[in-house]
C-alpha cells in the first residue's frame, strides 16, 4: 500500500448529529466523517450515499482556515451546508477539537467565519442578491410554473413579498404564503421542483409564513430540494439566512436578530430552530450569522468504504 493511501478494509466511522434542535428535540441529522483527509471525492460520494441523509460533512485539515469541509448529498455535493456546518462544529465542540471563539470553515466556494459560543455555533453568510421573477427568462421560467409544482394560487401568496431567488451564498427559491393551513397544504410535483431548480442552478425551494397562528417564530418554512435527493427536509441553514433578509428587507421586520422556524409541518414534523443576526450597516445588510444547537445521537460504522465495495 502506498503511503497515506487509505485501507480500504478498515471500517468508516459516521457521526449522526442533528443540527438547529430546540430544547433537545427536533432538529435536521445530518452524517459527520472526520479525519477524511484520505478520502476522494468518489468515496466521499459514495459513503454520503451509503448514510443517506440530507447532508453528510467531510472534515479534513486546511492550509488557511479551522478546516477544510466537503459536502454532499445522497446524490452529489453542495457547496455548502447549514446544518452539516452546525452539526461538525458542535461536534468538534463536544470532542473537545474547537472552543468557543472564532474558527472558520473552508469549502470549495471560499472561506466563512464560524463563532462558537456556549455549545451554539453560528456560521457566516454574505449580503442577500436578489433575483425576481422577470429575471427568469432566460432560464424559460415563470411564476405560474412556479406556483403549479407547489399547488398553490396566487391569491395565497403573501402580497408584501413576491416569490424570488435569494442567495447569501447558496440560491434559493423564496416563496411566502398568507397561512400556516397553505404552507401545510402544498401540492408537490417533485420533479417540475426539480426542473425548475436545475434550471435555474438553485438548491431549492424555501416555502414559508409570517402567519402568527402557526408559528411563534419570526417565520415557519418548508425546504424542498428534490434536485439533490432530498425531497423535504427539516432545518436548513443556508436558506434561513435568505430568509431572515427577506423579513428585514420587504417585511419592515426591523429586527437585526430573527427566529426561523423549520419542520413544523413535514411528515413526521421535526420543529428545527435556526437564530439568524444580520450585519446592518446604513440600512442594509452585509452579511449575516446564521447558527444554532446540535446534538449527538450516535454513530453508524460502514463494513467498508462503499466505493471499495464497488471496485472490488
């Protein structure tokens, strides 16, 4: 065996973590692998598939920052991740590797800064772009596309915001509806979701409400990303963050700090809470730091690496 070529016979360890929980509870589990600084990209794929989670998190060592994560889905990877993010540092946190303080996380899209504080980490997102639906065009399409693989009306849409890519770092579709009973009531067609996704290279949909009868919360939101695998899932970092932008910007929220809400209303419900504080400076936001709890709820050993499976 060459040196620092991984065995392939040894067994892998992943650690399932949920990230965002509220009073212990709830929550988005997402895989952690650590040490994988021997890990390809096809193997990392591959044990991501094998977990099937939403989200499974690499952490390996940087030459710059805190470390170097990797993310992908059961399906490919994704630049970044909200709640494999929360779910490594707290991890680490736990294992005793990062204190509280400022770290920070490299990816294949940049650097961002992590704070660490009382068992919580918060990660950072940049200022909000914004790309409404006459900028759509291009990519063929429309809001009652939009609309029909959600199987809403229009007259169900809160008329303060009107539905919108949103991106702090990662594109989401934003979409508001008036109640929680819409938000509960959605009509999916998973795969015009994930047409309209590919085409507009997005990670998904973010549905969500203002509605006070629903949701203690600022907002309660639904994430559907059918495009990478995941159909639903219960809390979603990188989308509360365009969120919470969203309510300061259209909704006269006027707030710097904002409480999503996430997984009330999925089968089974998984109620997730993510506090984002937004960076304002002259009336605008900057930037953002998005974050909240996880918790460790075990760990699941693969016989083998299952791309050594597949080339044996």
């Amino acid at each position: 065996m060459k040196k620092h070529e991984p065995d392939t016979g040894l067994m892998q360890q992943v650690h399932i973590v949920s990230a965002f929980v509220h009073e212990g509870a709830g929550g988005n589990p997402a895989g952690v692998v650590l040490d994988a600084d021997d890990l390809d990209e096809a193997r990392m794929q591959a044990i991501a598939a094998e977990v099937g989670l939403s989200e499974t998190a690499f952490v390996s060592r940087s030459a710059t920052e805190g470390v170097k994560l990797d993310f992908f889905t059961p399906k490919r990877r994704i630049a970044h991740c909200g709640h494999a993010t929360i779910a490594t540092f707290t991890l680490l946190h736990a294992l005793g590797r990062v204190s509280d303080g400022e770290t920070s996380k490299e990816t294949v899209d940049g650097p961002r800064r992590i704070v660490l504080a009382d068992g919580a980490a918060y990660m950072e997102q940049l200022a909000p772009r914004y790309r409404p639906a006459a900028d759509w065009a291009p990519a063929g399409v429309t809001l009652p596309q939009v609309l029909a693989s959600l199987g809403l009306a229009a007259h169900q849409l809160d008329p303060r915001f009107a539905p919108q890519v949103v991106s702090t770092g990662n594109g989401f579709l934003l979409v508001g509806v008036r109640r929680g009973e819409d938000l509960a009531g959605l009509r999916l067609d998973v795969d015009a979701i994930a047409d309209i996704t590919e085409r507009l290279d997005l990670i998904g949909y973010y549905v969500f409400t203002v509605d006070r009868a629903a949701t203690a919360a600022d907002a309660t939101a639904r994430m559907f990303m059918p495009r990478y695998g995941v159909d639903e899932e219960s809390a979603t970092g990188m989308a509360a963050g365009p969120l919470a932008c969203v309510l300061y910007d259209f909704f006269a929220h006027g707030q710097a700090h904002v409480v999503i809400e996430q997984g009330r209303f999925m089968a089974p419900p998984s109620p997730s809470r993510i506090d984002v504080t937004l960076a304002i400076d002259g009336g605008r936001i900057r930037g953002l730091m998005a974050g909240g709890r996880g918790l460790r709820t075990g760990v699941r050993t693969l016989a083998r690496s299952p791309s050594a499976e597949a080339n044996a």
